[in-house]
C-alpha cells in the first residue's frame, strides 16, 4: 500500500476528481490503481474564496515496488507504515496484585483498557460518580447553582472532556501510533467514522457520554473494575533502608485500603486536595507554568465569514474555529485555546466558592455563539505572591476564582463584560448583540479587577492584534466572561522517561493532564497508553523503552 499525502483538490470537486488525482500524481494508467482510501482530509482556508482539500490517501496499486522507485525523491509518495496497535506484554496466569488506576478521565480509561486488553484485570477507583449521575449533579450547578464537589464537570466517569467540544486533535509526537488506536477504540464505542480520518474531528459532548459507558463496559467485560465514589486520599509507601519507596497501596475517602505495587495517577488537573496529599507524602512535584485568562464570545456567524467568506455554510467545513497567537512586547503570550465553534460557555469549578469558565458544543455546533478561551501564560515566578513551594500555582488559581466568584455576586454567576467596555476601561451595564450563554448566569462588571495587572494589560493588547487576523474580533458587543484558570495543570508530577515511574516513588506511574504530561483528551488517552505499556511490562519484569 502507498502512502499520498497533500493532494490539494478544491472544496467542491467532484467524486471523479480523486481517483483521477492520484492516477495524475503517480502517473499510472486507470487500470492500475486497484482502490484507495482516505486517511485523512483538512482543508486549507487561507485563500478566501478558493478554499482547498487536502488528502492523504492510502493507495493499492498495481506494481507498487516499480512506483516505489519511479517515486524514490518525492516525500509525498511513500509506503502506507503500520499504524496497528500491539501490546507490549500479556499478564501472566498468576497476577500477584491487579494494578490500581486513580481517575476515570481520558488517561485513566485508556490505561485501564490497555491494561485489561492484556490480562492485568485493573481496578479503576474513580472520585465522582457513574456518567448519567454525573451528568444530573452537574446540570445541577449549571441550572441551580449547587455544586457537587466531587461529582462536577471535573470529576465523575470521562474525566475533564466529558461536557466539551470533544476535539480530538492534538500536536504530540505520536511515533508509535498510539492515537490511532485511542480513535480507533472510540469508533468502536461510538464515535462517528468520520473522527478517522478528518484532520480536527470533534464528537460533542452528547456522544461522549455513551462512548464512555460503553468504553467501562468493555474494560469491565475483561475482568477489569470500575468503582465509583471511591476518592483516593491517601498512598502506602514503604521506604527502605537505602531511603528508596515503594508503593504498596491506596487509602480511600471511607478509611478502606487496597493493595498494589502497581498504581497509575490519572487525576486531572483539578485534583489539588490530591496533589496536596502526594506533597505531603513526599512525591516529587513541581510547579509547572500555565495560562490564565477570561472566555470570549463572539456570533459564530462572525467567524464563519471571516475565515470562510464565501464558502460559509460549505457541509464538509461546519463551523469555523480558529487559532491565535500575540506576542507582547513584555514577553507574554496571548492565546486562543479550547475553542468551541457554536457552542456554549460552562460552568467548570470543582470547588464551592470559586468561579471557573470552560467551553462545551454538540456535535452538530449550531449554537448561535463561538466561544474561546483567551488566555495569558503564567510561569512560577508569577505565583510567588500567592504561595511558595510546588503547590504555589494552586493558590494562585484559588485566589482568582474565588475573587471572581464575589465579583459574580457569590451565587455561582460568572462576572462578565462586553470586550468594546473591557477595552475602554469602563463597566458593562447592559449586554448588546451576543448573549453571554454561561449558566447559571452573567453578572454584568468591570474584568480589570479579575486577573493579575499583567495578565488584563495582554489580553487587551491581544485583542486589537487579534482583529486584524479575524476581521471582527474586538466587536465591541462580544462577551468576556471569567476566569478561566484550569488551562493546564499547575504542577507536574515528574517521572522518569524509561519507565514512566515517579521520580522519587517506585511503583507509581504519573500520568496525563494532571501529572503534566498531556493537554487534551488525545494525548491523555495515548499517554494513559503509555503508561499501561509500562505498568505492564514492570509487571512481566521485561523492560521499558523510552
Ligand atoms: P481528567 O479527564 O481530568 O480525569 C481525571 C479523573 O480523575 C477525574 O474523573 C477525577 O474525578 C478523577 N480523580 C481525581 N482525583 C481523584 C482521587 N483522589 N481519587 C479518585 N479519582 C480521582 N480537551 C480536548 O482535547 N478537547 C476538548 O474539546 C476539550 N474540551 C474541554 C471542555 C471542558 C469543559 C473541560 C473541563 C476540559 C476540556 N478539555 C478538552 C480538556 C480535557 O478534558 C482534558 O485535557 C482531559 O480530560 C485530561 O484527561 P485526564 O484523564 O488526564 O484527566
């Protein structure tokens, strides 16, 4: 099979034009090329008005080796590699401990079903609680203001991206494939097709949650566990004569403790009561840089004709999104992230007393407004005045979510502006053309206050630069709502690169966004991979490669 990549047709070309393509670039007779599939299709928007596909297609033909050669110089023209999916060890046939997984996000549903798919029957104990309940505690703050701590957006079956736009693209280096197989799982629990082989797929956040119920099935039809309700507030750790530890186990909520030598911390960002406890039972933590910044809101209608024009409403481009970077003069970065095309803006804290925006779509993204984080990066030398230590970043988010839920008037409201008052310095009295979609509700005020000076004065010199890329970006009318402060996770749990073990604790495995080693459902998911490879081949007592 041959590999073709970046074969540019224009958007509506017909059926013929494919086949017709790839006979044109290899330079082969019609008999030759004995059938084709799409790998993957994006499309290239940067000329207004003559927006191009682009394929990469995977290509039987007739003599392959001969073309092969003919082709030897062109890049875009090489052997399909082998992107399936094989397991580094099986479990042997007495398993002394079955390996513990903390959190049932991304990272720890693919590290338990790796983990099951080889044998290791993993035992998931997981905070928050099954996706449907989840689900009803979560529309709960949305609709009533009341916030279930340990059953929210954060945490509960799924993970983080359970209520989000599900995008599943990502930028990691993925050498052995792991996102193949991450997207290939998904299909088989219910994920459209599509998700294969377009280049930015997103599944929405109504089809997530039955993919997840049926991914737990799967993990659990090979002896796998998955148990709710079960918050891990403690680790066993032994440590030997030589000062070396090793972990033997888990403490739960409700004082019951379960052995293993073997336990994978996929916790997500927001687990700080977890992270504080890890701090203080000695596991080597860091504080990592992150972002900070408010949520936007412009008409999807914007959008779409600014990076479409003429082409808006053209089936295979959907809703535009979009992308931003500014550098500033002081060397802060302003950026664009988790953008939701027709979406809606959510309530995202996981602790009462605090104010944190997100962003969530259906698969169909036909809300009236796009929405995107619009944040600032942050290092550690900007938590010191609010802590020290590797936990500082923690306390800098818990400073400006709570102030952000007094600005919101203390009753889970988010304090909002139009970004025409936001860049003039003055308070919102009155929403105009975009209807802030937040639930349970906007609180009209000034965001000068809402994030440090240094994080206001970028983002309000990201905007103008901004609208020069989106014609329409500083619409006076457009919604800012905040804070947006869980863009990644504020520590990382250093681990080894060889065999993904703590750096300081023997026998647990660091893992996905909260140990800081992903951002996103995608790399979550490869990474939870990653780890369940080098659980088991601990386990097996083979070796790790890096
Ligand atoms: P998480 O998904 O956060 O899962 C961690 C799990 O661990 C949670 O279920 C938690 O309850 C559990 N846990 C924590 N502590 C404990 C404990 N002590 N004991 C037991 N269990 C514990 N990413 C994308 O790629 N695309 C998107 O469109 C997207 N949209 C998003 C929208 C929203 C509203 C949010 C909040 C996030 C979004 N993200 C998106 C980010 C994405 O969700 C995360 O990057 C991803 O979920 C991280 O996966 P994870 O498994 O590492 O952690």
């Amino acid at each position: 099979m041959l590999r073709l990549t970046d074969l540019k047709l224009p958007l509506d070309h017909p059926a013929e034009a494919l086949p017709n393509a790839i006979r044109a670039k290899l330079g082969i007779a019609p008999a030759a090329l004995r059938s084709f599939t799409v790998f993957r299709r994006g499309y290239d928007a940067r000329k207004r008005g003559a927006i191009a596909l682009i394929y990469t297609l995977d290509v039987e033909v007739a003599d392959e080796a001969a073309l092969l050669a003919r082709h030897a110089d062109d890049r875009h023209v090489q052997p399909t590699p082998d992107t399936s999916y094989k397991f580094v060890a099986q479990a042997p046939a007495k398993l002394e401990h079955r390996p513990i997984v903390i959190g049932f996000g991304p990272c720890g549903i693919f590290a338990a079903l790796i983990l099951a798919q080889s044998g290791f029957r993993p035992i998931v104990l997981e905070r928050g609680k099954a996706v449907r309940e989840r689900t009803k505690d979560t529309w709960d703050l949305w609709r009533k203001r009341n916030l279930h701590p340990d059953s929210n957006v954060q945490f509960g079956e799924g993970g983080a991206g359970t209520f989000s736009d599900g995008k599943l693209h990502s930028q990691i280096r993925d050498t052995q494939h792991h996102g193949r197989k991450v997207l290939a799982e998904f299909v088989k629990a219910g994920a459209p097709e599509e998700i294969l082989y377009v280049s930015k797929p997103h599944i929405g956040t109504f089809r997530l949650v039955t993919m997840v119920e049926n991914l737990r099935a799967s993990i659990e039809a090979l002896g796998g566990e998955i148990r709710f309700d079960q918050r891990v507030d403690d680790l066993l750790v032994e440590t030997d004569a030589q000062g070396e530890r090793q972990v033997r186990g888990v403490r739960l909520a409700d004082g019951g403790e379960l052995r293993s030598d073997h336990v994978v911390l996929a916790l997500g960002h927001s687990a700080r009561d977890t992270f504080e406890m890890l701090h203080a039972r000695g596991v080597y933590l860091e504080a990592k840089p992150f972002s900070i910044g408010f949520r936007v809101e412009h008409p999807q209608s914007l959008i779409d004709r600014a990076r479409f024009g003429p082409q808006v409403g053209h089936p295979i481009l959907g809703a535009a999104d979009y992308k931003l970077v500014h550098h500033g003069k002081d060397g802060r970065s302003v950026y664009s992230f988790c953008m939701c095309p027709g979406g809606t803006v959510v309530a995202a804290t996981s602790e009462p007393g605090r104010v944190v925006t997100n962003g969530m779509s259906q698969y169909s993204r036909n809300e009236r407004n796009a929405n995107a984080a619009l944040v600032c990066d942050i290092r550690p030398a900007d938590y010191a005045p609010y802590g020290e230590g590797p936990l500082a970043g923690i306390a800098l988010q818990r400073h400006w979510e709570t102030h952000a839920f007094h600005m919101g008037g203390g009753d889970y409201s988010a304090p909002g502006q139009r970004v025409g008052d936001f860049l003039a310095g003055r308070a919102s009295r009155a929403v105009g053309e975009v209807q802030p979609s937040y639930k349970p509700g906007v609180h009209l005020t000034d965001l000068s206050t809402a994030l440090p000076d240094y994080a206001v004065a970028a983002i309000r010199a990201a905007i103008p630069a901004f609208d020069r890329q989106i014609r329409g970006y500083a619409l006076p009318d457009a919604m800012l709502t905040g804070v947006e402060t869980r863009t990644s996770s504020p520590v990382r749990i250093r681990r080894n690169d060889d065999d993904l073990q703590s750096l300081n604790t023997h026998g647990l495995y660091p893992a996905g966004e909260g140990a800081g080693y992903a951002g996103g459902i995608l790399s979550a998911a490869v990474d939870g991979i990653r780890v369940a490879e080098a659980v088991a081949l601990s386990i097996t007592g083979e070796r790790t490669e890096s």
